[in-house]
C-alpha cells in the first residue's frame, strides 16, 4: 500500500484501481431521477454494496474553485482558486482563474505520483486541466481534456494516440464530452496506464434539461453504463459533483436576472465593478449568470460599505451580502481575490452586472445556473463499504473535497 501527504493529510490508498468522479452539475435530483426510473442498475449497485450520503460543496458554487478543492483536500482559502474569474488588483484586469500560475497548495495528484502510483487526471472542459494537471505530466502522469484530446502529445500531456483510444474530441456543447471522459478513464484503467484517476465532466446537459427531462434520463444512464465497467474492473469508486443546479426563471419562463452593477449605479454613482465569478469561456451554458458576485466599490465610495451593503441585501432576491472578510471567514476564501462585497442570490434568481454584458438570446431555452447556497449540496457515493469512523462523517457534515481521503482511507477494500 502507498502513502503519501499532502496539504497535511495523509492517504494510503489501496492497491486498488481508485477512482475519483465529478459529475458536474449534478444535484441529487438528478440520480434520484434517473434510479428512480430504473437508469442506472450499476450506480445502485454500487449505492447498495457502498455507500450513498450527501457533502457540502465549496461556496461559491462554480467548477474550479470546487475542482480545485477535490484536488488537493483544503478549501479556497488555503488553494487559493475562489472563482472561474476575478479581478486581479495587482494588475488591474478582470482575468480567467484557469491557470496553475494561481494555485497555491500541491495537489494530490501529483502526491500519489511520487508515491507511485499511475495518475490520469482527465476533465472535459482544458479550462480546468492546467489547473488539475500542475506539474503532474512533468513527474510521469496523464491529463488531458476531451475538449482538446486532439492536441495530447507525451510531452504535453503524458499522453498521445487519443484518437484511436477513445475516438475524435467531442463537442464541449454535448453530452459527449462527459461520456468520453468517463469512457477514456475505463480505457486507461483497463489497459493498466492508471491506477488513480480523477474524472471531471461538463454540465451542458444539467444547464439545459431538468432532472426529468428524457435527455437527461438518457446521459445518465451513459454515466451509469461507464461505471458498471469501472466496477467491473474492481476499481474502488467515489461520485461526487461541484455543484447542484438550479432553473432561475420567472413563472413566465424569462430569466430572473438582478443587474447588480446597474442598480448600484443607479442609487450610488458610478464606478462600481461586479464581477461574475461564473465567467467562463462557456457562455452558451449560462450566459455568465450565477447566483454570486463579489462587488468592487469605486476608491471614493469605500467609507460607504456599510451602506451599500445593506442596500444591496435589502433588494428583493438577494440572500446574502457580506464584507470581505465576514464573506472570507463564512466561505473560506481567500481575501486578496475577492471584492469589497459579496453577493448571493436565491434559489431562482441570478446575478448579473448590467443588461448589455449579458446576451439572453445564448438561454433563450430557459435559464439554469448555479453558484449560490441552494446549489451548495452535492451527492456523495462510494461503492465500497465505509469503516465506522468514515461511515459516520458521511452521516454528519462531510465535504465534497474529502473524495479522496473517503476513496483512499475510509473504503473498505
């Protein structure tokens, strides 16, 4: 058995094939869903040899900072990636977090590397495979991305000859691009080039279909079909998600946006800058409407923090507004990349900064996003049976970023 620490925690996973999945998007509905409709046979095998709980995802609700924390075990405030997009005082521009220039702790990745043990990190958006991947290939493992699985070389990627693995890159506006990630994970583990993954998909069809939805139904028993073959393989395997979704729609079906930036410049004056944490280069999803936003306020109008803050959660929609350091305490953030305020939304609404940033014609389907508390608890599954201790944590206040200390030192093997 390996062993081997990172960011304080020690992991001795077994001599296992372990497995690590995150299904993006994917509230609890959605499984409920599709088992409920006899979808995923595999999954609830799993669910009844194993376990099944729900974990505390990472506020805010978006898909790096919660990435990043499955990876390396801490919180935001310690990894340092607090959105998909801030704005960056130092140089003062408005940039993606999508790079492992901004990382501040290891990941565990590349821990059970050096220890070892065959790594393949594989994500469908490349957004997020700079960030999972940092310094892995360098060390002797895989990452690629389906979005890019093309452009894989063993120089860049530890990897190459994808095409006649798995097939041609899909469209990251697909159900595909999850499928193939989880069917490329089969590959590797089956032919012996992995033996600790990590499996992170694309939400396109959780921002598009309800839980109901037959297009849903249907993706998830694609997942559900991967996981039998994981299961199959013996790998010891953990499902967890980001982030939960949410539709954020008026009963007319028009998307329930408060613009943010408009209305604090209608009561305050000009100058402020909201930034959308959910910003990505994937605005077909959403687009780049979440339910948080962290606010900057002009230099000239700081003393009115107070103010302005209780303003903006006296606004119809808004559940949460806090100052940097209540908002950095409360959600384990880090302050030198957040704003002056901290903005939540409700269940149904989304933030926005002003009508002209945002095109309603790319979700003029209807509206779902995430990003705020009610997008905050995520399924949590294993499909080994827990020891007591471990058992008993999933039963209380778990969080997704503990994937890996549950897979590699709370399953029983």
């Amino acid at each position: 058995m390996t062993r081997f620490v990172v960011n304080r925690r020690t992991y001795s996973p077994p001599n296992l094939v372990v497995v690590g999945i995150c299904l993006d998007g994917s509230a609890d509905e959605y499984l409920d869903a599709a088992v409920a409709r006899g979808r995923m046979l595999n999954l609830q095998h799993a669910i009844t040899n194993g376990h099944r709980g729900l974990a505390r995802g990472q506020m805010p609700s978006f898909t790096n900072v919660n990435n990043t924390s499955i990876a390396t075990g801490v919180p935001p405030s310690v990894h340092g990636i607090g959105g998909n997009f801030f704005y960056e005082a130092s140089s003062g521009q408005e940039v993606m977090m999508n790079s492992a220039r901004f990382l501040r702790a290891e990941t565990i990745f590349r821990g059970a590397q050096r220890a070892g043990r065959r790594v393949a990190v594989i994500t469908a958006k490349d957004k997020l495979r700079d960030i999972l991947a940092a310094g892995l290939v360098e060390e002797g493992g895989i990452a690629f991305s389906a979005e890019f699985s093309d452009r894989a070389t063993v120089a860049s990627h530890g990897i190459e000859g994808l095409g006649q693995l798995v097939g041609p890159p899909p469209s990251i506006y697909s159900a595909e691009a999850s499928l193939y990630v989880l069917r490329a994970g089969v590959e590797l583990a089956a032919a012996g080039r992995a033996d600790f993954l990590y499996l992170s998909t694309t939400d396109f069809v959780q921002h598009k279909y309800p839980p109901e939805a037959e297009e849903a139904l249907a993706f998830y028993a694609g997942i559900d079909e991967q996981i039998g073959r994981l299961l199959g393989l013996g790998a010891v395997v953990g499902i967890t998600a980001d982030h939960g979704m949410n539709a954020k729609q008026r009963p007319d079906g028009s998307p329930n946006v408060i613009y943010l930036e408009s209305i604090l410049q209608a009561r305050f004056g000009p100058g402020f800058r909201v930034i959308l944490p959910i910003t990505d280069p994937y605005v077909v999803h959403h687009a780049a409407l979440g339910s948080f936003a962290q606010v900057h306020l002009p230099s000239g109008q700081k003393h009115k923090l107070a103010e302005v803050e209780d303003f903006v959660r006296c606004q119809p929609g808004i559940t949460e507004a806090h100052d940097q350091a209540t908002a950095a305490r409360l959600m384990e953030l880090p302050p030198d990349r957040m704003g002056d305020l901290v903005v939540c939304s409700g269940r149904d609404v989304v933030l926005g900064r002003s009508p002209e940033c945002h095109d309603l014609n790319l979700v003029n389907g209807g509206l779902r996003s995430h990003g705020g508390r009610y997008e905050e608890m995520v399924p949590m599954i294993f499909s080994r049976p827990l020891r007591p201790a471990y058992a008993a944590r999933l039963r209380a206040d778990p969080r997704n970023f503990d994937l890996f200390d549950f897979l590699c030192n709370g399953a029983l093997s």
